[in-house]
C-alpha cells in the first residue's frame, strides 16, 4: 500500500491508503506517524527506526488526540515563552473552573429546591470536558503521557505513605521529587 500525507489543519496530516480512505496521521512537527489496526487499535511508527511501530496506550492516544484537536484550534503546546506558558496554564486552569460548575450543576445542589434531578449523561460529559483541558495543561508543561503517568506513580505512592503514616502532618517535601 502506498502512503502519503494530504495536509490536514494545524500540524497534523492525514495518512491515506490507495483507495483514498484515511488509515492513519502525521505529526509533522515531530514525524511521527500513527495507523488505526484492523482491531481499531492505534499504533505509532516513527520513520527509519526500525521496528518502532507498536501499539499507542489509551493515555498516549488521547494526548496524541488533544494536540490534534489543539493545533486544529490554533494553539500549539508547549508555548515558546515562559510569558505564554503562563497565559496558557491562566486559560486551562480557568476553564477547569468553569467545567468543575457544570459538573456541579449536574448534581442537584440546591437543597432548597425541589425539582432538580441528577444528570448522570451529563456529569459523564463534563468530566471529559475536564479531561480535555487536564491534558491540554499538562501538553503547556512539557508533560508526555509517559511523563503523566510517571508523576502519578510517584504521587500515588507518596499518597498511600502518607496514609499509612496517618498523615498527621504536611510535608510538601514529600512531593519534591516527582
């Protein structure tokens, strides 16, 4: 089968196969490129290093996805400047606010009023909205989904020893670390 890339927006391209229908995609501010299998898998290859095609984690894909989605937007992570670093964790931070409350008000929290009903689709909804910008912020730090899934490790066992001390203290040290 013979490959090509047809620009897509942002930096992304679209791999198609002969028959015109699209297989895969392409980084290409980092050449990477990524195939969905016969299975619905996604795979990564990266160009002249052999046998680098392997299958992308979950955790990999949505980050993959997010920068898609973000270069689509106009906005590619992580900022060039520290000045821009900061407009950016500003923005993600306060649209993690915003989707917090929508979630909020998928609860009845008004206990003085009677008609509200809990709207599980919704709150479903809302936590992936989180997500997006979760993975948008850490894409403004430099984090990979590797660098996210090594800090949690870290913090997770931090987080176990600290109930198993009774955590009867704060130690911000604890975390220096990770």
């Amino acid at each position: 089968m013979a490959w090509w890339v047809a620009p897509g927006g942002g930096r992304t391209g679209a791999l198609r196969g002969q028959q015109g229908r699209n297989v895969g995609n392409k980084c290409l501010s980092c050449n990477i490129f990524s195939y969905r299998g016969a299975a619905g898998q996604l795979s990564l290859a990266l160009p002249g290093v052999p046998g680098s095609l392997r299958r992308m984690d979950k955790l990999e894909e949505i980050f993959a996805m997010q920068e898609t989605l973000n270069a689509r937007i106009g906005v590619n992570l992580p900022p060039a400047t520290q000045e821009e670093k900061a407009k950016w964790i500003l923005n993600y931070t306060r649209a993690l606010q915003q989707e917090t409350a929508e979630l909020i008000d998928s609860v009845p929290w008004k206990w003085w009023a009677k008609y509200q009903q809990f709207d599980e689709q919704n709150a479903k909804v809302e936590v992936v909205d989180l997500f997006h910008f979760l993975v948008s912020l850490a894409q403004t730090l430099g984090m990979s989904a590797d660098d996210v899934y090594q800090a949690y490790l870290k913090k997770n066992k931090v987080n176990h020893e600290r109930q198993e001390s009774g955590y009867v203290k704060k130690d911000e040290g604890d975390s220096k670390h990770i």
